[in-house]
C-alpha cells in the first residue's frame, strides 16, 4: 500500500488539472453560449468523470499487484507500463482464463501466433521445469532475462541485426528505448508505434511486434556468429592448407626422384654404352691377336727356311774342311768353330742362371686354358643376368615416362611404390653391369700376367670339348655349353696384350741334333734365334748335344 500512497498523489493531481482546465473552459463557454450548448458540455464533463474514476480504479489495482509482487518498482511508472504489457501478454497466451499458462496453451500460442512450425526448444526455454506459468513467475522470468539488462545501444544494436529495421533506429534513441520497454513493443499498441515512434508501415510494426514477443518470452536471439561455424571453417582451412602443402611436397618429391631416377637411367645408360665399346675393342683386339698368330707362323716359316739355309751352309763347310789338304787351315777352321760353340755355351749358361730351375709341366697348360673356358662361361652367365637387369629397369623407366604424360600421372606415381621399384632396379642394374666391367678387366689382366709367366698361350686355345678330350675328362662333368662368340671375350687395354712373335717350340732341338758343331758355328741364325721363349728343359737338352759334339 506504500507504493500506492506513492502513485496515487500524481495522478489525483493529473487529474485536477484536467478537472479544472475543463471546468474554466466550460465556464467560459455557459457565460458566452446559450444554455443548449451548457447542458451539452455537462454530459461530457460527466463522462470524462466516470473514465477518470475507472482510471483511477485500474491504476490503483494495477499498483497494488505490482507492489505485492515487487515493491522497489512500485513507483516507476515505465515498470507500471511493462508488467502491465507482461499481463497482456499472459493474458494472450491463458485461453482458459485460470490464471496460469500451461504447455498445452503455450504450443498454441507458438504455432497461432508466432508461427513456429516446431516449438519443442521454445517450450524448453519458457517452461523449463515449471509447467504452470503466472503472471508473478512471467514478470520475474522477464527481470531475470538478460534482455531486461539491454542498454539503448543495445536495443538498436538488436533492431539492426534481429529485426532487421536500421531505419527506426533514431527513433529508439529519441525515445531513449532500453531494454526496459521492450514489452510495451511485444503488445499491439498503435498510439506507441504510429505517434511515438513513427513507425506508418504496418508490415513493419507487426515485424516488431513479434521480434520484441519472442524477445521477451524466450530471452535474447541466437547469435548469428557461431563460434563452432568459426572453428570448422578455420579446421578446413588448416586442412585444406595442409593438403596443398602436402600435395605440393609429393609433387616436388617426386620431380626430384623422377629426376634422379633420370640421371641414374643416364648413368646406366653410359655404363651399358662403356660395356659395349669395351667389347668393340675386344673386337678389335682379337682381330689384331689372329693377324699377330698369321705373323708369327710366317716368321716360323722364315726361321725353317733360314735354318735350311744354315744347314746347307754347315754342309758345304764341312766338305770345304774335308777337302782341304792343308792341315794348318783344317786347324784354323777348327779353331773358329770350337770358338763359336764356347761363346755360344758361355752365352746359354749365363740364361740358364737367369731362369728358374722349375719348369712348368705340358699338361699344365691344357688345365689353365680349361680355367680360363670355365672362368668365361660364368662370366657370360652373370653378364646375361646384368643384360637382362638393364632391360627389366629400361622397361620400368619407359612406363614412368608414359604415366607422368597423363593428367593425374605425376600424382600417381608420386604415391605409388613403382618410383622406388624402378629406382632400386635402375640402381641393382647400373651396380650389376659394374660388376661385370670391374671382373671382365680384372680376368684379363690376370690371365695375361699367367700367360706371361708360364709361356702358355691360354685365352686362345682349342675349345672346352677338345680339353676336356684331352685331359680325359666327362663334359657332363662340366657343364659343357656351346662354344660362347668371340666378340664376349674382352680386353680393356690393347697396349697390355702379349705381342709374343715366336712360340715356345720355335727352336726345335731337331735343328740342333741334326746339325754338326762346325755348321752351327759358321750359322748366324742360330744366335739370331730369340732365346727368351726357350723352356729351361730344352736349354739343359741344348747344351748336352752341344758338349756331346765337342
């Protein structure tokens, strides 16, 4: 009743004011008008009393509901203004008129008037636990809602973004609109809308009117701006940020392996290149090797001559010395021939010592060419596997070549295994055909140093069938295959090879056994003869003729 006592002095005055305003003004009037017109203005005098006395009625009660409910906003007359939107409201949505809003009433009021197709989250939001709704529980609802806090600026801040009515905003400010007042736009007052605020356009008021009704029923509207939204747009952006750089990296990757599979398929290339101009000069080499064998059987062929010559040079010195009568030149004859044979002797021992006491056995020979045949059938054997390592990785390296042409052809490889295969078969390869190089120029410079130290002729030689023929062997022993081209025994250097003029059994110690000492020292070829390719045993059988005959 305080509040009332409080309320209740302004609005008698208000009215006394009206009262005696009229009051002169129909004075005025009965003291300058006819007594018609006076009795006219008493009727209206008298109707103007009964509205200002059921005024005073509904003001009184309205004051006193709201004090019982509230007593610090008693005497605020724009809280007076919003509960007694807040009651019309209620009012509204109670179509029973029990004083109480229950959820049956409330999902009408929803899909009638508000027009919500689904209102199961609003019925949350008003009801929550309590599913009877009072004026009391509504208004204090109301006070706890954060739209009841609103500033002005905020309350514009609203009609721009929710309503959607920027060009009203002056007119909110003017009438300095909070969030206080915003029931009073939730109810259907056309005196506030179309004088205050100056809204003519009907479409816009009723856009208003419900905005601020589901404002105040359900507090403020959802942000627009979802932080969740936030987060997934900027997780899309890292991610599609991160796929761009990881695709970038593949693709680089791969131009770099692409790039140096490349340069390893070149390399290979040049190694395959090197191998066969290794056999070329082989090639050539054999071919020089038959013309040096032409040679030396032609030198042969002269030395026979040379030794016939000598013989029958020997021979006519003979008869020369046997006709001779004269006994001082028999002697003097003897005596240059007995001179010959002593520096012929002197020059043997001193070779003699010069070599070694051992001498390699005949069959020796036959064993060491047979190595050799079988040293170059592995060789082939492991010389094939390389060829065939060298075409498997040409062909890989072709199909990378043809999928990068296609449109998705770089990606592709960059994520599929075949790039290593290729890669690692281009590396086996290029270290295979190494291989081959480093032991085909290791076997021939070994088997030309053994054909150096033991005389032999071994890298020519008759054929694995015929050795093993020789040596009474079993080719199936052997493994025999045919006989492997020529053009497959390389040589890497021509300068290292055996220039060897005569062969070991170019003196033949038949020349000697049929010769006598005197034709031997009237002989100029026997000391032309190169003795370097004499075998020890020969020399030893040499010298005993040559004691024999002096």
């Amino acid at each position: 009743m305080q509040c009332c006592h409080r309320v209740w002095p302004k609005l008698y005055i208000f009215y006394i004011y009206i009262y005696i305003y009229i009051g002169i003004y129909n004075i005025s009037i009965s003291v300058n008008m006819a007594t018609l017109w006076y009795i006219g203005h008493v009727e209206c005098l008298l109707k103007m009393w009964t509205c200002f006395l059921i005024s005073l009625i509904y003001i009184f009660f309205l004051s006193s509901e709201l004090c019982g409910i509230d007593e610090l906003l008693c005497h605020d007359e724009n809280a007076l203004l919003s509960f007694e939107a807040i009651r019309n409201i209620h009012k509204d949505m109670d179509d029973d008129a029990d004083g109480s809003v229950d959820v049956t009433e409330t999902d009408g009021f929803l899909r009638e008037d508000l027009k919500y197709h689904d209102p199961k989250g609003k019925h949350n939001s008003f009801h929550r636990a309590d599913l009877l709704i009072t004026v009391e529980e509504m208004w204090k609802s109301w006070k706890a809602s954060e739209v009841y806090n609103w500033t002005v600026e905020k309350a514009e801040e609203w009609l721009i973004s929710c309503v959607e009515l920027p060009q009203y905003v002056d007119s909110f400010r003017k009438n300095d609109i909070s969030g206080k007042a915003l029931p009073r736009l939730a109810v259907k007052n056309a005196t506030l809308l179309l004088s205050v605020l100056k809204i003519p356009d009907r479409s816009h008021a009723q856009k208003l009117h419900l905005k601020a009704l589901d404002t105040v029923l359900f507090g403020p509207p959802m942000s627009k701006h979802s932080h969740l939204k936030d987060l997934m747009l900027v997780v899309s952006i890292v991610i599609a940020v991160g796929g761009c750089w990881f695709a970038y990296m593949q693709n680089r990757n791969s131009k770099d392996h692409v790039s140096k599979m490349m340069k390893d398929l070149e390399g290979l290339q040049r190694a395959e290149q090197s191998l066969l101009d290794l056999q070329q000069k082989l090639q050539i080499a054999q071919e020089e090797h038959h013309m040096v064998e032409e040679e030396k059987v032609n030198l042969e062929r002269e030395m026979r001559s040379e030794i016939d010559a000598a013989k029958q040079e020997a021979q006519r010195l003979r008869e020369l010395r046997e006709g001779t009568e004269n006994k001082l030149s028999r002697q003097k004859y003897a005596e240059q021939e007995l001179e010959q044979v002593r520096m012929a002797l002197k020059k043997a021992e001193r070779e003699l010592e010069l070599r070694s006491g051992w001498a390699p056995p005949e069959a020796l020979q036959k064993w060491l060419q047979l190595t050799h045949e079988v040293e170059v059938q592995y060789y082939n054997i492991k010389k094939q596997q390389a060829e065939r390592q060298l075409i498997v990785a040409k062909e890989g390296a072709e199909k990378i070549k043809k999928k990068r042409g296609t449109l998705f052809g770089t990606f592709h490889v960059a994520h599929s295994s075949s790039l290593d295969d290729v890669d690692h078969k281009i590396l086996s390869a290029k270290q295979a055909l190494g291989e081959v190089t480093a032991a085909l120029r290791e076997k021939l410079h070994r088997w030309q140093q053994i054909e150096i130290l033991t005389g032999f002729n071994i890298v020519n030689n008759p054929g694995m069938s015929s050795l093993a023929s020789a040596l009474n062997l079993d080719p199936a022993f052997l493994g025999i295959r045919p006989a492997v081209p020529q053009h497959l025994l390389l040589s890497d250097d021509l300068d290292d090879m055996d220039e060897d003029i005569l062969s070991p059994g170019t003196l033949q110690c038949e020349f000697i056994m049929h010769t006598n000492v005197p034709m031997l020292t009237q002989s100029k070829s026997f000391c032309a003869i190169p003795t370097a390719h004499l075998r020890p045993s020969r020399w030893k059988l040499c010298i005993q003729l040559l004691k024999r005959h002096l």
